[in-house]
C-alpha cells in the first residue's frame, strides 16, 4: 500500500490534499500544514516524508508548544558537553538527529519568538551550532511544519515573525475539519476499529442510523474525537450492535425544534411608532433564539450548534458577543 492510500479519505476535500502531497513530496520545498487540532497534521507530515526521496533516513517530529522555552535550543540544535547545569554529556538535537531527512516542527506557532529568531537563521543559512559549541553543522533536512494557529493574526500581535512566516509558508497545504468530510466517517471508524481488532479485541457494529448520527455530529475535536469514540465503542459494546440510543448524550441524534420551541415569541413585530432599533432588534431575536436552543439542548453546545446549522466555533463567538455563558462553551 502507497503512503497516500494509507491516507483515509475520499472525499472531495481529502483527495485535493492527497493532490498536493503527490506535488510537493519529491521535491525539497518548505511546507507549512494548517489545520484545526485533531485534524491529522502529523500524519500528512509522516505521508509527505514517505512520498519524498528522503524516505530512507529519518522523519523527526518535535512539539515547539511542548517543549519549555528554555530547552528548546538545545532540544533542536543539541548541546556540548558542560553548555549548562545538567549537560553531563554531548547531545545531538533533532536538526542533527533528522539529517537528510524530515524534521517535522509541529504547533510552530507556539515557539517562543528568541528561538524563531535563530530558526529563521537555520533556514536562510543551512548551518547551526550546538548550543555551547563553536563548530558549524550543515542541516541538510527537509522542514515540514504544522500549526492550528492562525499565523497572520499571531503576526498582527506581534508574536510572530513575518519573515518567518514567508519562510515557512512556501507550500501551504490546509487540512479541512472533519464535519467538511463527512462521507470519510465510515471509512475512518472502519480503520479505527480494524485496528483495535488487529489488537485480538472483539468490535462492535454501527448501524446504519449511528453512522448518519455520527455524520451529523460537529466533530470539534475532528479525526482524534473520532477515533477516542471508537475506542470507547470498542470497550462498552464488544460485538454489539451500536444503536444511536447507545451513544454518548452529545453524539445522539437531536429532533428538531418546533417552532414554538424555537422561536417563542421573539419573532413578533414590535410596535412601529415611526422608529425603531433595528440594529438592536435584530441582537436581542438572536439573543432569545440561541438561548432556547441552549435550553433545548441541556446546554449542550454542539447540540445546540447542530440545531442551528452551525458551526461550534461561530456559535461559541455569536455567545460571546451576546454575553451569553454555558460552562460547555468555556
């Protein structure tokens, strides 16, 4: 099997992202993988690496977010031997470790901004010295680099470098969220639960309406929600049949609103005497509408996004805007 076909997804959104992995992979390029979390970006860096002519040395992952400031340096250039307390011995770091092949920097947009400073220099110039040490080391490695970040906002902010930015940004590939590709689901779960069976566990089977209910879902935390369900599946239901009832609460599928539900009476006119707030008007309907879908969800944002027809994120930001709280929101 090719490493892209190890890649699940035939929607339309995946199979443009497989596109651009097949044209990036053999060459050299910077790529910059943008996505929300849970969304795959260490899977696509590793399916570049193994498409790539690099793929007989080393695919080297490291978490900038991960890692605290101040052993960050040493964690990607390595460190001589007595470079600060605790440096008993010479270490090799991950540029070194990585060499001729991938170092994968994962969540960049969390490295602090001394260190981005000194990344920038390793991409412009190709060499890097161990912290402690005088001796210049090539980096003939190919950067792959990943964020759930908005980048150009973290530039406004001023907590990120632009140049690093146009560095890093020379082949963006963007991973779509999960609810944008639905029709994967099934094929996702059905690898998911291979695996678990591949590990001598007995799997449960989804009906036909728990995969529709899964298909409606929001997925805020995309392919790794999914497959933390699938596990949980795999251990409350061994060899059953899954029915929607069967769920957890948030995955269930929601009825509709009535519209009593839904609207109440906040979509009565207002007495017209000549003028009116509609700016205001308007605030105060979306208000009232959200809040009864809240309350027809139990409080449930997901739920109440699906009954919306909205995306979880836009309606925590409408909540926001509205003051309107609900512990699932924070």
């Amino acid at each position: 099997m090719s490493p892209l076909e190890q890649l699940i997804g035939i929607s339309p959104a995946m199979m443009a992202v497989k596109s651009l992995i097949s044209q990036v992979a053999e060459t050299d390029a910077t790529v910059l993988i943008l996505g929300e979390s849970g969304t795959g970006k260490e899977v696509v860096a590793q399916c570049i690496h193994l498409c790539s002519l690099r793929n007989p040395y080393a695919f080297v992952p490291l978490n900038c977010g991960a890692i605290p400031a101040e052993l960050l340096e040493s964690e990607l250039f390595g460190h001589e031997k007595g470079a600060f307390t605790g440096a008993i011995t010479a270490r090799k770091g991950r540029f070194e470790l990585a060499e001729g092949g991938t170092l994968f920097l994962d969540e960049i947009g969390d490295m602090p901004l001394p260190m981005q400073v000194k990344l920038l220099r390793v991409l412009q110039e190709r060499v890097y010295e161990r912290v402690g040490g005088s001796k210049s080391l090539s980096a003939d490695v190919r950067i792959v680099a990943a964020t759930h970040r908005d980048l150009p906002i973290r530039i406004d902010e001023g907590s990120f470098r632009e140049d690093l930015f146009y560095r890093l940004n020379i082949f963006p590939i963007e991973l779509p969220p999960l609810r944008a590709r639905v029709e994967d689901i099934p094929l996702l779960l059905e690898a998911q639960l291979k695996r678990f069976t591949d590990q001598g566990r007995v799997m449960p089977q989804l009906s036909a309406e728990t995969l529709e209910a899964l298909m409606q879902y929001d997925w805020p935390g995309n392919v790794r929600e999914l497959g933390n369900l699938a596990e949980r599946l795999s251990i409350l239901f061994p060899g059953k049949l899954v029915t929607p009832e069967m769920l957890p609460q948030q995955y269930q599928p929601i009825a509709p609103m009535t519209s009593t539900m839904a609207m109440g009476d906040v979509v009565l006119m207002p007495g017209f005497d000549g003028s009116l707030d509609l700016k205001q008007y308007l605030l105060d309907m979306e208000k009232n509408i959200i809040l009864r879908a809240l309350e027809h969800s139990d409080g449930v944002v997901s739920q109440a996004a699906r009954l919306l027809r909205l995306n979880r994120t836009t309606l925590i930001e409408k909540m926001r805007k509205l003051h309107i709280r609900s512990e699932d929101s924070l």
